[in-house]
C-alpha cells in the first residue's frame, strides 16, 4: 500500500538536494486539545524549521542556482484525515516550505523512509531514531530547543566515540561485552551517517569561517583525545570540518548539550547502551 | 563504558582500552582516569596561555580568520613552544602524581581542562603538541567563537586561564576565578615538584573595598579605615575560592605527614604593611579558615624582586603595574581584572618606599 503523498507547489526536484523528513508531531503540536486549533500550535522542534529555511535562504544567496538545500519533507504517522488537513493549512499558515508530506501507518514509517531517498530523518523520539538507524536509514534525534527562541545558527551535533575508533577496535568490542548484534548496529551507524556529514560538510564550506548560519559540532563522550583526534580527521576525510570539538572523557555530556543547544543530534550510542557488562557503568 | 581507562584482566593487569586499539601492544599501557569534574579542581586554560601563538595570533590580527585557519592547518604536525601557563600545568601533574600515591582511590585531584575560542580546525595541531609533551590533558572545548562561559560552568571551574582580558572578565562577573596571563620574554625556572601559587591581596583574595577607599580618599584615610575596621574580616575576592581548594589539597598531604616538605605551597605578596593594615588582611584569612604559607608585606615596596626570589609558578594581581613589575624579573604574573583598580589609571610612584607611597 503506497503512502499517500500529497505534493506542494514547491516540491524541488534535485538530485544533491539534502532530503531531510522531519515527524510531524515535532513541528506541530498533535496532543489532544491542541488538534482543535486552526493553525496547529507549534511544536517542540518548531524553530527547527526556521534555522533550515535561513540555511536555505543564505545558500540561494550565495547562488541562486545553489541546489544543495535543505529539502524538508513531512512524515505523520497514523494521522487522521481532518488532521491531515489541519497539517498541511497549518504549514502554509507559517510560511513553511515543506515539500512533500507523506501520511502512513506506524508499521509503514521506516519503510517509507527508505523508498523516499531521504538523507536524514529526523525525530524528537529516541525509539523512532533507532528503529531507522537499524533499517539502515540516517537518522538523528530533533532536539527540542529551550526557548523556543530562533538561534542564528543550525546546529548539527556529531556525537561520535564511533567516529574515532576504527573498524577493528569496533570488532574488539565484543571483548567488552557487546553483543554481535550491537557491534553489527555501532557499524551500521557509522556507515550511514557519513553521506549525511559528507553533505553537511559541503553546504557548510559554501559560507565562510565566520558569520555561518550552519555550525557543525562533533563531541566524544568516553574516549580519550586521541579518539577525538582521529575522529576529526575521520570526518575531515569524508568531507567535514567541523566548527566546534569537544572531548568529554567521561564527563557528562547533557550539562555541555544544554550549553551547546544543537538542533540535530547524532548519536551513535555507544555510551548509553542498554545491558552492558558492569565494568561499562559510564554515565552519560 | 569507559573507552579510554581502566579494565582489568584475570591476572589483575590494567590496561586502557585504547592500547587494545593496535593490538600489537602485548604490554599494558597504564593512563590514569579523569576524574569526575564534580570531585575535581577543575583548572581551565585557553590555547594561547598553555602554548606560544604569537605569530599565530599575530597572522589571525593582520590577515583575519581564513588565513589564520589555512595557517593552522598547513603548520598541523609542527609544534607548539610552550605558552605561559604551561610550567604551572607541569606543576599541577606532578602534584596529582604525589597525590595518587597516597590516595590512589581519590578523586580530588587537578583537572586541565582545554577551553579554547578557538576553531576546531586547529584542533588536531593542539592535540598533536599535547601528545608530544604529555600533558594529561584528556577534556577540551574548542568553541568555534562562541563564549566559553557555558562551558566553564558546565565543568565547575576552579580556576580559568586565558589570553583574553573580555572572556576572563566576564568568568569573573559569572563568579569563576580567572586571570588573564600574557606572554614574557623572560622567564626563571621554577620548582619541578613543587607548585607555588602567590597571590595578591586586595581584590584578588579580598573584595576590593579597601582600595577604593585608598583611590578615592587617600593613603591616610586608608590606614584610619583598616585600623578601625581591623576585626572586621573583608569581603571575599575573585580567588578566594582557588586558595581555598589549594588549602583543601595541602590539608590532604598534611594528614599523610607531609607538612614540611608540601608539594603545593602559597603566598600572599601585599602592599599592606606589616605593622599596620596588614593586620586586618591575616584575621581575615583566619575567619575564612585559610591560610597561606607564606606572608610578605611590602608596604608598598615593588613586588618584582620578592617574587623573583619566591620563584612562583603563578602570581595573581589586580594592577597591571605589579604584573609587569613581576614580568620583568621573570615571574609568571596573571592580571585579576577586578575591582576598582581597572576603573581609574594607575598611580605610579618612582620611589616606593617612603611612608606615602600606595599601599599596592
């Protein structure tokens, strides 16, 4: 059963575009009372949006034949039909330029995902991240932000021991306890992520230094700094280099996240993994 | 999971996951954790104070940012020269390394943590130069530009060093110690094994209420003010609160009999006078429950060539000119940009022992 797919005007048909499906219960509010509003209340990952657009709008400044742009497509999952509607007014209502919208069944979501080309999907629940993370399909967490406020930067938040370890130190793993399964996900994590940074990497190299209304994080959470280090070079090798660097070793990261305030976060769970040996009793 | 420490094998050997990285290590490598930054002294320090970047710096000013990162990168496996913070972050390893040995279970130790403005771009230059002096620096931020105020909260920081008089500036609003350290052409060897850390009085350890009474009303109503306020302990300063951790580990070596021969020792270098308005400064300390090692009061006299023979890793001041009075002798002096001293220009007098010369 096909997704139904209702195009806008605005659908950009472009190969190198960054697709990038966002849940429609991020960008609008979808609890209970909240439906019976005319335009939709704006959601927790709302501002989300805004940052995109003024990527978008400093790209086609840049060059108006810029076709690496942020291609914003809307997924909601077991909507009903009157909201539906109410989806699709309220993006108009706000100016947002929304390609595609893709309506489907909770069952259907990652697959839908897969058959869409979509180069990062995006969500504010860490269930639904993982499961596409599985499937093989790039995901990261849509951070809620604190105010609201628009900040005059995207942040892309890279957090990535896995980044700096190699594909034989993955495998080592198992020495500590990770499962094959596991070491099979850390790998497939990995891989995923690098068309996404190869992309990000290249539309931030379109603005200069300073004055970028993109900004590109990587954090390492538990390793030490030379896993940071080779980290750095690792994604310098696919393409970017990012603005800011952190090394945690071992420190806890939400006080540096909340500091920080990233819109995407990428995470490659390493260090939050569920039933791990207890010599791994790292906090995040 | 900790990847870069401690796991222990069936025979009891240690070894860091990192060793494990090749796999041909067949000897375990042994790298102490970091500790938890709540239980740390947690000393952070920019780029520019733990490494000589002058003609880094100097580049970035002439040419701008894109010349400078260009730079950075093409110079990315040459080394730095050390800056100078770096003989004080020496002395704070060789304090933790006694520390470990009599509390190996502890976590009170020192922690250096990286906190830089800079670009991430220059950050494999950074970490290829720490490796090569091995500095147990594992925690950094590279900001990118944006504040490292944040950050600096975000690590309960001790104690913050940098190059840039604005950021320490606002670390002090923000209530974190912080100094701003410059480069010297001169510098003397200091002790490898123990740290020396000397500070200034007034508004640096103290609020600065007694100096503004000297600036606005003069030597005489100075004196008259301290005496009748001698019992009345002053107001907390800036770095009150470093003085007070290093009180904190000293107390830790005492308890294992190491009272003589310290590895941490402090100083208070004041223009009070001993006779005087240095009474008030010592009662104050009292009431804190402080102390330092050592109290010099040079009532006014110039404080460069006691310094020069303290041999301190570090020396706080509030007033530029004691900094370079100290500079020129060699010490590593750390300007305290707190307090009315920074508001109005410096009296300076040419000769600094007579009876009305300023008591800083």
């Amino acid at each position: 059963m096909d997704p139904k797919v209702r195009n806008s005007a605005e659908t950009k048909q472009s190969g190198s575009a960054l697709v990038t499906a966002v849940s429609c219960h991020d960008i609008f509010d979808l609890s209970a009372h909240q439906t019976d509003y005319n335009p939709l209340p704006k959601g927790a990952a709302f501002s989300f949006i805004s940052a995109v657009q003024a990527v978008n709008q400093r790209l086609v400044k840049h060059n108006e034949n810029e076709t690496l742009q942020f291609e914003v497509i809307l997924l909601g999952k077991d909507c009903e039909e009157q909201i539906k509607s109410k989806i699709f007014d309220s993006a108009k209502h706000y100016g947002l330029k929304i390609g595609k919208f893709y309506f489907c069944s909770r069952g259907e979501f990652v697959r839908t995902l897969q058959a869409n080309s979509v180069k990062l999907f995006l969500s504010t629940d860490r269930d639904d991240v993982y499961g596409a993370l599985q499937a093989g399909v790039p995901a990261a967490l849509l951070c809620q932000q604190a105010d609201q406020q628009v900040q005059d930067q995207l942040k892309v938040l890279f957090s990535g021991d896995l980044i700096g370890l190699s594909e034989d130190f993955i495998d080592c793993l198992k020495d500590f306890g990770f499962s094959a399964v596991q070491i099979q996900n850390f790998k497939a994590a990995k891989g995923c992520i690098r068309e996404f940074a190869a992309l990000i990497g290249e539309m931030r190299k379109r603005f200069g230094c300073e004055d970028s209304p993109l900004h590109t994080i990587l954090i390492t959470v538990l390793g030490s700094r030379d896993v940071c280090a080779t980290a750095l070079k690792t994604l310098r090798g696919w393409g970017l280099d990012v603005d800011e660097a952190f090394c945690l070793a071992g420190a806890p990261r939400n006080p540096i996240l909340t500091t920080i305030q990233p819109h995407i976060l990428w995470d490659d769970g390493l260090h939050n993994m569920k039933g791990v040996s207890p010599l791994m009793g790292m906090s995040s | 999971m900790n990847l870069n420490h401690q796991h222990t094998t069936s025979k009891g050997d240690t070894y860091c996951l990192e060793a494990m990285k090749t796999r041909e290590h067949s000897t375990p490598t042994k790298k102490p954790t970091s500790p938890k930054p709540e239980n740390a002294i947690t000393i952070a320090v920019s780029s520019r104070v733990l490494f000589n970047m002058d003609l880094e710096q100097q580049i970035f000013e002439q040419k701008g940012m894109e010349e400078y990162l260009k730079y950075q990168i093409d110079h990315e496996t040459e080394l730095f020269k050390p800056g100078p913070a770096f003989p004080f972050i020496k002395a704070l390893e060789a304090v933790n390394a006694q520390l470990r040995d009599l509390y190996p279970e502890s976590e009170e130790l020192f922690d250096v943590v990286l906190m830089t403005n800079n670009h991430a771009h220059v950050g494999i230059r950074l970490i290829n130069s720490i490796n090569h002096y091995k500095l147990f620096i594992e925690r950094f931020c590279m900001t990118g530009g944006n504040s490292p105020i944040g950050y600096l909260k975000a690590y309960h920081t001790n104690l913050y060093l940098s190059a840039d008089s604005v950021k320490v500036r606002e670390a002090i609003e923000e209530g974190i110690a912080a100094a701003t350290m410059f480069s010297s052409e001169k510098v003397t060897q200091v002790s490898e094994t123990q740290l020396r850390v000397a500070f200034d009085g007034d508004a640096v350890l103290f609020s600065d209420e007694s100096e503004r009474i000297y600036k606005t009303q003069g030597l005489d109503k100075f004196f008259e003010h301290e005496k009748a306020h001698e019992n009345k302990p002053l107001d907390h300063g800036p770095l009150k609160g470093f003085l007070e951790v290093l009180g904190k580990l000293q107390r830790k070596f005492y308890a294992k009999g190491h009272r003589m021969d310290c590895p941490i020792r402090t100083y208070l270098v004041t223009a009070r006078s001993a006779a005087s308005s240095g009474s008030r400064a010592l009662k104050t300390l009292r009431a804190w429950g402080l102390e330092t090692d050592e109290a010099l009061f040079l009532a006014g006299a110039p404080k460069g060539p006691m310094l020069a023979k303290i041999k301190p890793h570090i020396f706080f001041d509030d007033q530029m000119f004691h900094i370079e009075g100290a500079a020129e002798l060699g010490t590593v002096a750390a300007h305290v940009p707190y307090g009315i001293a920074q508001k109005l220009p410096p009296k300076k007098t040419k000769d600094a022992k007579e009876t009305d010369s300023p008591p800083k």
